[in-house]
C-alpha cells in the first residue's frame, strides 16, 4: 500500500500550522470522494476567522482521512472559524451516512489495507498477533504540520499505544 501523502502537503505552510484529523468509518466511494474534495476546496477558498481569509488547506487521504490545515503565521483561527469547520465535517457526515468523530476507533495498516480497530479490542488484536510493535498505526492526535509529516503514521510501538498493549517491543 502506498502511503506517500507528505509530496501533496503545501510547501508554503508553516510547519507549526495547525492540522484536525478526522478519520471516517469507512472508505468513501469514488464518487463520494470526489465530491468532498470538491466541498473541501470551497470550504477553505472561503474559510475565514473573525472576517479575515484563513490560509488553509484540506485533504481526503487514502479515502477515508480528512485532514484541515490553517497556518496561523498571518492570522489566527477562532473558535468562530474552528466551529465552521466542525460543521463541514458534520455536513459531510449527515450527507455521506458515516461516523467521523469516533475517536475509539483507530486505524492501522493490516495486510497492505487501513483496517479500522475498537480501542477495546487492542488487547486482544495483539496477544493474536493482528498487530505488533511494527504495525503502523494513524496517531490522529497530530496537531501540526511538522508532527503530521512526521509522526502521524507511526509504528505502535512509537506510539502511545505501546503502553497499552502487550507488545512485544
């Protein structure tokens, strides 16, 4: 599976940019996405912060995968501006019939596939061996551009999952 996604980032943002992530239930249809890219595009070309433009960027990755970008380095992002893009993302649920706020669900990379997996299971998932200390794993916890490139698919045992499991590290 292909995971290069850092080349599609913009250049011109800060690295201290801040980054939502918002993982989907499932893996949107082509049409589908399509569609949101379309919605993301228009979202942002017109995403504002108390009047000002907000230089921001949204991505669909690996189909499932929102990601919001707002560099801050020229004006901030308000509550005001932070709800409108909680409201796209509500939008984008109520439209698509999908679930982008659980947030005890977490996704890693199972046989070449993102594999979506109930924190209540993680135990289990390791003492069967579905997972190890090398599985990659989506640390949705990012909050900027620099942690997104680099710590955002990581492998367990790099994560705070590693105190949570038993794997063998």
């Amino acid at each position: 599976m292909n995971l290069e996604y850092k080349h599609l980032l913009p250049e011109n943002f800060d690295g201290q940019s801040r980054v939502w992530v918002y993982q989907c239930n499932r893996v949107f249809s082509l049409s589908e996405a399509l569609d949101i890219e379309q919605l993301l595009e228009t979202f942002t070309a017109q995403w504002k912060s108390h009047g000002t433009p907000v230089k921001g960027a949204a991505f669909l990755f690996f189909g499932q995968f929102i990601i919001l970008m707002a560099d801050e380095t020229g004006a901030g992002v308000s509550g005001c501006s932070t709800d409108s893009s909680v409201r796209l993302i509500k939008d984008i649920e109520q439209l698509y019939k999908v679930n982008m706020f659980d947030r005890t669900s977490l996704a890693f990379v199972i046989k070449e596939k993102i594999q979506l997996l109930p924190l209540a299971q993680l135990a289990y998932a390791a003492e069967n061996g579905f997972i190890d200390a090398d599985t990659l794993y989506f640390n949705n916890l990012v909050q900027t551009k620099e942690e997104l490139e680099n710590n955002w698919i990581i492998p367990v045992k790099q994560s705070w999952l590693s105190n949570r499991i038993p794997v063998k590290l």
